[in-house]
C-alpha cells in the first residue's frame, strides 16, 4: 500500500533529520510494523496506552532528510541492528520512506532554512496535512556560543552554523508551526529559538535521549540518594561500534555527551562524586569498539560507603542494543510532542526530564522517582485540558 493513500489527517508525521540513520532506521521499520500490527510495538511504549485517539501508531510515518543516497532497506542492512527475517517482510513499505537530501552544512545558512521549509510544506502535502513532529537525530556536534543573539533576525544574519547542520533544521521546524524533539546532545535550544517556539506556539523538548547506562545511573544514583549511602566514586565505560561510537571518537563532538552524562549524578546527589578525595571521582569513557556494532556494552564500577564510613562496591555490565532502545523512546516524544501541541504547550517541556540527560527548560525532575511524579502530573494535565476541550487548531 502506497503511504500516501494509507495517510489521514488524522495521521502522525515524524521527519526526522538523519533519517537513514541507525535508531531512524530502526523506528521506520518499527513504525512500518506497528501499521500492520500495532500489538507488536505498543507494549515496548512507555506512552503506550495514553495517546492512541489523538496519534493512533497504526497512522505513524516516518519521513525526513539524509546526506545518505542509498535505497532505504540498504541503510538498515548496513547498519546491521535488525535481523533480514524481522525487516524483509516490510522492505516494500520502507522503500517508499520519502527521505530528502540534506541541505549543505556550508551554504548559506537562511538558504537552507527556506529550503528546509519547502521540504516540510512538501512532504505534508504528500502526507495528506498529517500531524508533523520534528526529530532531530543528527550525530554529536561541537559546541558553539550561541547564546548572545538578540533575536531570529540577528541570528539568521550573523551566526556560522556550519559546524551545526541542527540549527536550521530546528528553526526551520519551529517556523512551520512544527514541534522539536531534540535526541542529541546538541544545545540547539538557545533562547532566541525557545523566544520563538512560544511565539509560534510549538513545544520544544530536549536534550540528549537516556538510553541505556545514563539511565541505569539515574536510577540506581536516586537510589543511593534515598539510603542516605555515599557514593564515593563511579567509574563508567561505554563500548560501542556504530557510527554514533566513530563520531564520538572526536574529543570536541563527544564534549557535550561527556558534560550530561557526568553533571546529572552531581546533580541528583546533590555533591561532588569524590569531594573526599579532594579530586572529581565520576569518570565517564566512551571508546569505539568496531566488533560491537550497535550492541553496546557498558561497564560500571561504583565504590559507596554506609553506616561508619565502611567501604562497599558495585559493579556492573549492560549488553544492550543502542537503537533498540532509542527507537521506542523517540516515538514515545514525538507522541507527546503532538499531543502537547493539540492542548496549547509551547516552549521547553521540562516535565519530560525522564527521557534526558540534560532536559531543557526551568526546574526538571531530576531523582527517578521526581520524574516519574512529574510524567505521571503531565498525563494529568494534558487529560484535564482534553477533558475540558482546551484544543488548539495547529
């Protein structure tokens, strides 16, 4: 079945920035799976029984933009997450992924955004007007000062984004009236565009997913936070062998993946891991490990003290699959994004402090258990102003 003829205005449009990418890829073949049997991708959902009458996953697509030129079923075979016998059976729905050519990171920077914007207007027409959501899964960037523009004008006059393809596609997003979920570590989410996402009504929610080890971390800290136990050191290692690890093998891409992994247990513990030591003691290692490929591995060392001072240990290894468990959460974010929107959220979304390692916005949860609170009393409202009929036409 053509997408075009299977879309409805009652459909969900994820356009995704890196769209041949290995968790892009991953959520098509998902989102292709879930149109023919929406019981083999609900129950992985943390958003699974919440959303369904305003963004049904039966009537989710998947479409966006690639430096990549090969067919579609060739990026999932190359990146080697799925086994042939899950994605072949769709291979015909995948293949007709509508997926754009990136625009140059180099040209010019209000060039790419109106580029970016015809693409959008494109790609809804084809999708029959469904609800769009912006995700941006570009890989690590280096960081750049952006903070001192004034507003879009000056941003768009002055700013080199050469070595930040996101910001355009973020911008072009928010002008389209589209919401922005933002997967990477990348600080796009600079004032004047959160200035700009409220003006234009659209949600913004950031930054960097938790996946895997930051997300054991952020469980087990709050933990040891709750014992009154005193975390002494945490050694933590990451081995992966995909792209995202290749990247990261530049100390200035991998800076602001390094600085979130590393911040929150400070901040969840409310210390300074090795304040005792009179050194830092959270030491976080990322290697690029080709045998792995997106089977990450992840080792981690924690040395705590309990009642007298005395020592204790834990250690610990994760063998997971990096893009088995960005996937799903990237959906569950697109699900809220939209149905945030429909209610009349705008700007940084910081209640959704569960999905990130450094959520943007005023007073995130930062303890598991405060951001379970906080997802719990987000369901709540968004359930109130449906109840109420507070809708906005978008």
């Amino acid at each position: 079945m053509n997408q075009s003829d299977n879309s409805k205005s009652g459909s969900l449009l994820l356009l995704v920035a890196g769209a041949k990418g290995a968790v892009a890829s991953t959520l098509a073949a998902a989102l292709a799976a879930a149109r023919r049997d929406p019981a083999s991708v609900l129950p992985s959902l943390t958003t699974g029984n919440m959303f369904d009458a305003l963004v049904p996953i039966s009537a989710t697509f998947l479409a966006g933009w690639d430096t990549s030129e090969e067919r579609y079923t060739d990026s999932i075979r190359r990146h080697g997450v799925l086994p042939l016998e899950l994605w072949e059976p769709l291979a015909g729905d995948l293949e007709r992924t509508l997926v754009y050519k990136a625009p140059d990171a180099a040209s010019d920077f209000i060039g790419q955004v109106d580029l970016l914007r015809r693409d959008i207007d494109e790609i809804r027409v084809h999708h029959n007007g469904a609800q769009a959501v912006f995700i941006n899964l570009l890989p690590a960037a280096v960081s750049l000062r952006l903070n001192e523009y004034r507003d879009i004008a000056h941003l768009m006059a002055e700013a080199d984004f050469s070595a930040l393809p996101d910001m355009a596609y973020t911008l072009a997003a928010i002008q389209s009236g589209i919401p922005v979920v933002n997967f990477t570590p990348n600080p796009v989410e600079i004032p004047v565009l959160l200035d700009e996402a409220v003006k234009q009504g659209v949600p913004v929610l950031g930054r960097d997913g938790k996946t895997g080890q930051t997300y054991i971390k952020v469980v087990l800290a709050s933990a040891f936070k709750a014992r009154n136990l005193q975390v002494n050191g945490w050694y933590s290692l990451n081995i992966l062998g995909n792209a995202d690890g290749a990247n990261l093998m530049d100390p200035q891409r991998a800076a602001g993946k390094l600085h979130n992994k590393t911040n929150l247990l400070d901040e969840i513990l409310e210390y300074e891991v090795g304040s005792p030591h009179g050194a830092p003691a959270h030491k976080v290692r990322i290697d690029y490990y080709p045998p792995r490929g997106d089977a990450k591995e992840a080792w981690d060392v924690i040395d705590f003290s309990g009642l007298f001072g005395l020592p204790m240990s834990l250690r610990i290894n994760l063998l997971g699959r990096d893009s088995i468990l960005a996937a799903p959460m990237v959906l569950d974010l697109a699900r809220w994004a939209t149905a945030l929107q429909l209610v009349g959220y705008s700007g940084p979304i910081p209640e959704l402090g569960f999905y990130f390692k450094n959520t943007v916005g005023d007073n995130p949860p930062l303890t598991f258990q405060d951001q379970l609170t906080s997802l719990a009393q987000l369901q709540h409202k968004f359930e109130e102003k449906l109840t109420s009929g507070t809708m906005k036409n978008v």
